[in-house]
C-alpha cells in the first residue's frame, strides 16, 4: 500500500456543503473534465466504472452514463480479520476485468459497499490491526458501556446511529483497551470503499453516508465529534477527510494504473457512499417521500424526507438516520438482518445446495408452492428484532405449520414473511415522518425471482416498481462519480410497475397482515433466564 495522504482540509475538515460541486476546477486546481479523450460509447456517454464492496461479493461494473453495463465482473469477498491487502487486490481484480471487457478506459470511478467495516492503517498506509467486518461481534460490551455511560437516547440524537457493536466506535473504544498499541500506530482509520479509493489514489478519505455510520460523526455539524472520538483516544486528524458528495477523493495514481491494465493516470475517484443509499439513489430514490427496499442478504427500508426525525421517535423504532447520498436530503432507516439470510435459513433446512443452483431452486419452488397466502405465518428473526419494536429476544417461530405443507409452501410462507416485516417498517416510518410513501422501490438481488416481486406488490398498500438491474450499487456509484468527469447528474435507472400475480390475492394477505402477522410479532416473549432485555446487542446481519 501506499503512504498515508490527506488532502483538502485534512481528516478534521468542518461544515461540508450540502450540494455537490459544479463541474470545473477541482480542490486540486485541474478541470474535472476527466483525464481520457473516450468519446461517446454506443450506449451514450463516456464510460464510468463504478465498484461495489458488498459482505458477500465485490462486483464491478463499467457502464455509460445511462447505465447501461458495458463490462462487469464480480468475486467473493475476502472479509477475514487480515484480508485488508487481499479485499484491494480482489478489487482491483475485479475492476480490471470490468475495463478489459469494456474496452474503453473509464473517465471516472465510483466507491460504494458495505458500511461501518474499516481497518486502521499506519503512515505507509499498511494496517495496523485487524479488518473488523460489521458483523464482528467485539464491541458488544464496549457499546453497552456507552449506553450506560452516555445514553442511548444523546448518542442517536447526535449521531444517527443506534449503539451496537456493529458501530466502529465501540470497536476501536475495544481496541483501546484489548490493543492500544493498534491505535498508538494508527494514522487513520479506513473504510472498505475508502481502503479501495487510498488504493487508487494515496489518499486517506471519505463520504458523511460512511462517516455517519461510526457513531463517532455528528451528523447534523457534518464533522467528526471530537468528545465521541476521544472516548477511543483518537483524534479527528485519525479519521479520513469528509468529501462532499461526488467531489473526488483525488486521482488515479501512476502506480494503481499499472495493477488495473486499461486504467489511466490522473481519473477521478469518488467514494459514493453506502451501497443501500447509492443504489436507491441509482433507482430514483432522490425526492422527499421516496420509499426504497433495498434488498440483499440484509435488507435496508428507508424513506427519505426534508428534515431529519424526531430523534426519541426514531431511536424508540430502532431506527437510524442520516444525509442521503445527494447530501440535501435525510433518510429514516429501519433494517433487517432477516431476507437473503431467511432464505438461507430455510434452504439449508430444505437440503438445497450452496451456490446459483440454490437460488434456482428456491424460485422454482415459490413457482410451485400454489396461491397465497400460504396460510403459514412465519415469525423473522434469526438473531432478534432491530426495528420496528426493538426485541433482541425475539427468535424465528413459525405458525400454522400442518401435515400438508410441504417445501414449496414454506419457501412461499418465508418470502410473506419478508414482505410483511418490510411493510410493518414502512408503516411506522410513515408514522414518524406524517406522511404514507407514494410508492415503493424495490431493489436488489431477490427480485430476479420472479415471484418474489409479486408477493411484495400483494403486500404492499403502495404501489411497487421493480429495479432490475442487481449491480444497483456498483452502477449507482459509477453514475454518481459521473460529475468529477464534468458530466451532468445521470437521471435514474429505468422501473417497471409491479402488479401481484394470479396467484396473489391482495386483500388475503392484508387480512393476514392484520389479523395474524402483526399480533404474532407484537406479543411479548420473555427474556431468556439470565439476561437483560433492555441493552444492546449485535446483530450480525442488519444493514
């Protein structure tokens, strides 16, 4: 890796405007006109790239400025706790093969990926301690200790996040203690997307969507929170500077060139933000009032509104809050470690094999599985409830169950049940913003299984649209970087209006809803003996 560089006004910069920059001259003095002489492709518009670092897979895309993909490659994703250089490598990787199938060098680059993983690196820019995903579980009594200490209610207000030991600032508060000669050697801390970019361009920087997510950034100043940061003993000048959405962190070094062949010196990277965020964003998820579904192994519901929430309100539903990735408006999200991570609960029950073969068979079998309702009412929660109604002890349960069902109506039984708990989080953000969504969004990789879609739309008291592109977060990012090659805002990526099937009966599922699902999910359940319900506890799948 190369040295550590901050550039602008350094990791401690202060009141970020809340637009992005106009194309012309950059921090650095250059015209952001990007460094190529690529003309126009056949799918209109110079290309862009665009990477997406997700929990599971790194994809990588190159596409026009409509988004239509031109080259793509995607590879799991190395997450263990000494992965930092093989999770740049595997990147790159990716991002060469995307530009080679492409043909043509992009004129810019977008970063976007999974929130709150990061690892501190030193001077030379090589780390200093482990890469802790965000499903790392230490932290848990760290944060635990913050709310015992500060309250949970000035935390989220000031921050936006829920403590949990999902928030990097409970990790390095465990790193001061189990390992302070980690942080001792530590010239700043790096996200995965900003480990990528200072890969790209030897700079140490960021996005607020990713800085908000620490629990260390005062989302309202747009600044690092000194107090916060020094319960850690870190110090603002530690954290990577704040970029302001689709400003370049810097640019393609002589040295990244040359490991990512067809890549040229001196493009523009941007760090987009967070990979739920960018790809809404992708999908036209840039009003107030705006629903999105964001669906994936987690699942991420948020709406988007002027000002942000009552934060009592917010942090009562377990809910979070942030800038969106545009930075004018603020989003209210709830999260669910319980969709993609349901479906593999229930395959592995099923017998079905790991890999592409699986997610077939599951879809043939909701094909199969007959008209819904199902009449089977199924409880989501693997590892606890993190929104609406905050339970940590809620587990999976399942209702109705009787000797003719068989797979295919519980595959069916747990795609309800996903719709059901994304429209109860929907509901109650409805609630603490005063107004019901227009419409919804729905994106990520669940909706290629056609029936998938359909129960959501029979669930849903507002009308679906359906992206279905699955790379929402690698294009969404290439898109937004399309400014630092002085390129106009890109619109959204083509929907299409989702009806539920034949199969689906609209008002069934309402009446299942109401009657069933909601008093089932809403009756309390004890503490298991020896524990405490009301501190927090990781959960290893929420968004």
């Amino acid at each position: 890796m190369t040295a550590v560089t901050n550039s602008g006004e350094g990791a401690a910069e202060r009141g970020l405007p809340l637009t992005p920059p106009a194309p012309g001259p950059t921090a650095s003095g250059r015209t952001a006109l990007g460094p190529t002489a690529s003309g126009p492709t056949a799918s209109g518009g110079p290309p862009l790239a665009g990477l997406d670092l997700g929990s599971t897979r790194v994809k990588a895309v190159v596409c026009g400025v409509d988004g239509s993909v031109l080259g793509a490659a995607v590879r799991p994703t190395p997450l263990g706790e000494d992965d930092a250089d093989a999770l740049v490598a595997t990147a790159l990787d990716a991002l060469a093969e995307a530009v080679g199938t492409a043909g043509r060098p992009p004129v810019a680059i977008g970063l976007t990926g999974m929130a709150e993983t990061g690892v501190p690196l030193d001077r030379e820019g090589r780390p200093t301690g482990p890469l802790l995903a965000w499903s790392d579980p230490r932290g848990a009594g760290q944060a635990a200790r913050l709310v015992r200490t500060l309250g949970a209610a000035p935390l989220h207000a000031a921050t936006g996040v829920r403590p949990s030991a999902k928030a990097p600032l409970a990790k390095w508060c465990w790193l001061r203690e189990d390992h302070p000669e980690v942080l001792r050697r530590t010239a700043v801390w790096s996200g995965a997307a900003d480990l990528l970019a200072h890969a790209l361009t030897g700079v140490a920087a960021t996005d607020a969507t990713f800085a908000q997510r620490t629990m260390g950034f005062d989302v309202h100043r747009r600044r690092w929170d000194p107090d916060l940061l020094a319960l850690a003993g870190l110090t603002a000048e530690q954290l990577p500077a704040v970029r302001r959405p689709g400003e370049p962190v810097g640019r393609v070094t002589a040295g990244a060139a040359a490991r990512v062949p067809g890549l040229r010196p001196g493009t523009p990277v941007v760090v987009a933000g967070h990979d739920h965020l960018v790809g809404a964003w992708a999908a036209g998820a840039r009003s107030t009032g705006d629903l999105a579904d964001s669906m994936g192994t987690a699942e991420a519901v948020f709406t988007l509104a002027e000002a942000p929430p009552d934060p009592a309100g917010a942090l009562a539903q377990g809910m979070g809050y942030g800038r969106h990735v545009d930075g004018r408006h603020w989003y209210l999200m709830a999260g669910t470690g319980n969709c993609g991570a349901l479906v593999d609960w229930c395959a592995d029950l099923l017998g079905l094999p790991p890999g592409g073969e699986r997610h077939q068979r599951f879809g043939a079998l909701l094909e199969a599985a007959g008209p819904g309702p199902s009449g089977l009412v199924v409880e989501p929660y693997l590892t606890g409830r993190t929104a609406p109604a905050p339970d940590p002890h809620r587990r999976l349960a399942l209702h109705g169950l009787g000797p003719g069902d068989g797979p295919a109506r519980l595959a069916l039984a747990v795609v309800e049940a996903t719709a059901y708990q994304a429209r109860w989080m929907a509901e109650a953000q409805a609630a603490l913003t005063g107004a019901p969504p227009r419409g919804v969004l729905l994106l990520g990789g669940p909706v290629a299984l056609p029936r998938w879609p359909r129960v959501r739309a029979a669930v849903s008291p507002w009308p679906p649209s359906v992206l279905a592109e699955h790379r929402a977060p690698a294009v969404g990012a290439a898109l937004l970087a399309a400014g630092a090659a002085g390129l106009p805002a890109p619109p959204p990526l083509p929907t299409a209006p989702q009806r539920p099937g034949p199969d689906e009966d609209a008002a069934g599922y309402a009446a299942v809803y109401r009657d069933t699902f909601l008093p089932a999910v809403q009756r309390p359940v004890p503490a298991p003996a020896g524990t405490s319900a009301p501190t927090p506890r990781p959960d290893r799948r929420t968004p």
